[in-house]
C-alpha cells in the first residue's frame, strides 16, 4: 500500500474525536478543563538520517520534529516517551537526547527499548499541553484568509548536500528548530496551523484539502535560503519546520513572518501555485512509498 492508502485506511479505525480524522498534525484530547496534545514521529536509518550520523544529532532531531508538531498547535511541551533500537553509539545518542529535552524543556517519561538488525528505526511520542482553545487544525481556512510562513525554506535541503559532501553548514539538518514560542503566540488568532515538514507545497495542499478550499501561493514570494535557480526544490524540498498559517487577510502577525498567498473558494486543485494547478501527484513533497 502507499502511505497514502494506508493512512485513509486507518481513518476508518480512529474514529475518536481526538484523532481529528488523522487530517491533524496532533491528536487533541480534551480532559476536563485541560486539552492534552499528543503527536508522535518515527524516523529510520536511510530515509530521515544517514548511516553513520552523529546520534546526539538523531535525537535532537527527533526531539524537535515531534515539538514542531506541538508547535503547530501552539502547545506547552509536558515530555516525551521514546521509543528507541540500540545502535552503534547508545551513549552519544542519550547525550543528544538530554541535550534537546533539556533545550525544549521536555522531560522523558518513559517508552522502550530493543535490539534489531538492519537499519535503526527510532520513535518519539510527545505529550502537550494546550495553550489556547480552540486548539488550531489544518482545517479553519476560510476563503479571503491570507497564506504566510514563519521562514524560508530550502535550509534544510542545503544541510543535507553539506553533511554529504563534509563542506559547508549542514545545521538545519542535523539540528532543526520548532518554534513553540512562535505556535504560542499565533495559535489565539490563526484559522489553521501546521508545520512544514514534508515540503511547502505538498504541506499547503493538506491544510487545503483539510479546509476544502484552494490556495493560491505566489511563487516568488515564499522566502528561501537556496539560489533563484532552485526555488522549485526548495518549496518541494521539507524538514524546515517552519511554520505555515493562514489569518483574515487584514490581521497583521504577531511574529515575524511572510505573506505568501491567499484562500479561494476550491475549485480543481488544492493548490494554485503562480495560477497553475497542482496537487500531489505532481511531486510537490515527500512521500513516503516502498
């Protein structure tokens, strides 16, 4: 199965409310007179890091993809349970870990550990705490609303090549940033929220189709940290972890931020991208397939 069928699968089985139909970044829980916001991501040797990596390196990284997704909802971090396959340097993987969690303010309360062979697969399951309700969705676009980002994109991309080639800084990779202190700020006037993990374009598209509505993204306006010659790759490119939001179109941010396009009312595709229709098979993010 694609990751695609998979997920609209499992959409039959989480039927809960707090699983937002699985179109979220995060499941939101409400508990009395408190919302628990719990997000997990996996990652695994090959695809989301490289063989022989420096392990501080992995788990700040798993650290921070998981507290994005708390971003996105604009949460306070409680902890975090690991779920965690020996490798070939358990020690400097715990350092890393005590590192981020100290970093993010996060403490660690529990999970799991094996033993495998083949490539290491880690998981890291992180608890939040709502700030304000409603808790923002990939799902409150409404038409008019104008479309930003917190950041440039690209970064990540050129961390990558860096790493590889043993030239250059290849931070944005290895150490990406959530913005919790952004999500927070935003989240009381945001009509939707997410991060940016698996591309820009490809991201913008779920937050669409989650609102049933288009967005139109001018092209030239999505700030980048690559050359003009390959602004392509870096709005398809992912793992900046920047966020994406939408407001009215009046309302000014209360971040620092870029205005990158608009809502209209849907039509053929989720995304316009400089008038021209797009939607996921025109690989425009990262998707997992066998």
């Amino acid at each position: 199965m694609s990751e695609l069928a998979f997920i609209e699968a499992l959409r039959k089985i989480a039927g809960h409310p707090a699983a937002r139909g699985l179109a979220d970044d995060c499941a939101v829980l409400e508990l009395g007179h408190e919302t628990l916001i719990l997000t997990h991501d996996a990652m695994a040797e090959g695809v989301h890091f490289l063989a022989g990596q420096d392990p501080a390196d992995i788990a700040w990284k798993l650290v921070a993809t998981n507290m994005s997704d708390l971003a996105a909802k604009g949460a306070e971090p409680l902890g975090v349970m690991l779920g965690y396959m020996l490798g070939a340097d358990d020690a400097r993987f715990l350092a890393g870990l005590e590192e981020a969690l100290n970093h993010y303010n996060a403490p660690l309360l529990g999970g799991d550990t094996i033993a495998g062979s083949g490539p290491q697969v880690l998981g890291l399951t992180a608890i939040g705490r709502a700030t304000c309700r409603p808790v923002p969705s990939r799902a409150g676009v409404q038409v008019g609303d104008s479309l930003w980002i917190t950041g440039p994109v690209g970064a990540a991309m050129l961390g990558l090549e860096a790493l590889r080639s043993g030239t250059g800084d290849s931070s944005a990779y290895r150490r990406p940033q959530a913005l919790l202190a952004e999500g927070q700020a935003l989240a009381p006037h945001v009509s939707a929220m997410m991060d940016v993990s698996d591309g820009l374009l490809l991201d913008a598209s779920r937050m669409a189709r989650a609102s049933k509505v288009t967005l139109a993204i001018d092209s030239t306006a999505v700030p980048i940290v690559t050359s003009e010659d390959r602004r392509a790759e870096a709005l398809r490119w992912g793992e900046d972890y920047e966020l994406l939001f939408t407001v009215p179109p009046t309302f000014q941010p209360p971040v620092a931020a870029f205005r990158i396009g608009h809502a209209q009312a849907g039509g053929e595709a989720p995304i316009m991208l400089d008038g021209q229709p797009l939607d996921e098979a025109d690989g425009i993010g990262y998707q997992h397939d066998r």
